[in-house]
C-alpha cells in the first residue's frame, strides 16, 4: 500500500527542495580598487587570460597580504584620446588609486604631440582631481620615428608628472624590452615572463600609495 504524506509535509519538502537549489549568494568584495587604465600593453594583447601585467600585480599584492582589487581596464589599440572618453567607466568604479599607461598607439600613428600630451593632461587631471591617486607609466618609440618626435614624446611623461606631482615609470617596459624571451615576436608586447616584470616594476611605484 503506498504511503500518502500530508499536503504540508510535501509543500515544506518542496519548499527545502527549492531553497537548495537556489545559487549561495557570493560575498561582495570591499576591497578597495586598483585600476589600471590603458591600451594593449595593459590589456595584455598577445598572452593567455590571467597573464597581462595587472594580473600578475593582483597576484603580488596578494602575496604580500595587501588587499587591492586590481581592476584591467586596458584596451587594445586605445589613444589617449579614447582613454579621455572612457574616463566616466573608470570614474564609475570610484577606484583608490589608478595606473595610467597611454600614448603608444598616438605614437605610433604619428599623432599629433600636443594633442596627445592635451589629452594625458585631462586624464591625469581628471582622475586625480577625482581623489584618484595616479601613477603615470611611459612608453617611447623605435628610433626611425625621428630623435625630435620621440625627445618631445618622451618629455609628455615627464612634464605631467611634475606637474601633478605623481610617481612616474619612465618606462613601461623596463627590463623587458630588448630582453631574450620577455618581448613577443611583434617587438611591442610583453610575453607572460616579461609581464611578470612590468608588474613588478608597476609595484614598486605603487606601494607607497596603497594602505597596508
């Protein structure tokens, strides 16, 4: 004879049931937030997920118990341009402390250098201005761009970073570029083992400004 289980019994069973099933919750994080603001050497253009430099940063801040979330706002082929347009996303992630790395790609084509140096002056402006703590990181050119165009380039990084009083890497690439195994066959981006390094060298420049 088979057993009948009362309307209630089956309803709380039911409702057991459904309560399980239903996906835990994932604790928000409060970390406060690190963004790194750039092109495609930030985005990490050419290596697998989870090896661009910010994710090699994350994994540093980690190690050393220094609780950052670093966020990759990179984006391959960006200009300085595009970063001032993209200013209101990086804004909305109300972050403590952003790595700007633009101008490559203005290089690159040949852009124009006071438009360029106009648009890194709004960006840093606008971040730190924002209560952002800014850390600007420079790039330069091959030489056949010509040593006047690359001398004033080089200088945008410079200037900015008297100006508004924030640390500065001269060069993004530091101890990567040139360096048997770091760079990728295109001579412009970093491989997995060179980004370790940028993210080191991003590090050092970064700590000082992060709350233990």
């Amino acid at each position: 004879m088979r057993k009948v289980y009362p309307f209630s019994v089956l309803v709380c069973f039911l409702l057991a049931i459904s309560a399980h099933a239903q996906p835990k919750a994932q604790p928000k994080d409060h970390r406060p937030i690190l963004v790194c603001f750039g092109d495609s050497l930030t985005a990490g253009a050419g290596v697998a997920p989870g090896e661009s430099y910010p994710d090699f940063l994350q994994s540093d801040l980690d190690k050393l118990h220094i609780r950052y979330r670093v966020d990759n706002q990179g984006i391959s082929g960006d200009t300085t341009k595009d970063g001032v347009e993209r200013l209101p996303e990086v804004l909305a992630l109300h972050p403590a402390v952003a790595i700007v790395e633009f101008g490559g790609n203005d290089g690159l084509r040949g852009l124009p250098i006071a438009d360029s140096r106009a648009n890194l002056d709004q960006i840093v402006a606008t971040l730190q201005h924002s209560g952002i703590k800014v850390v600007l990181a420079g790039i330069t050119l091959p030489p056949d761009y010509g040593p006047d165009y690359i001398r004033q380039f080089n200088q945008t990084y410079t200037l900015l970073a008297k100006k508004y009083r924030v640390p500065m890497l001269p060069f993004l690439l530091k101890n990567v570029y040139g360096v048997p195994g770091m760079m990728q066959h295109d001579r412009t981006h970093a491989t997995a083992q060179g980004n370790q390094i940028v993210a080191r060298n991003v590090l050092t420049l970064v700590l000082p400004l992060l709350k233990k």
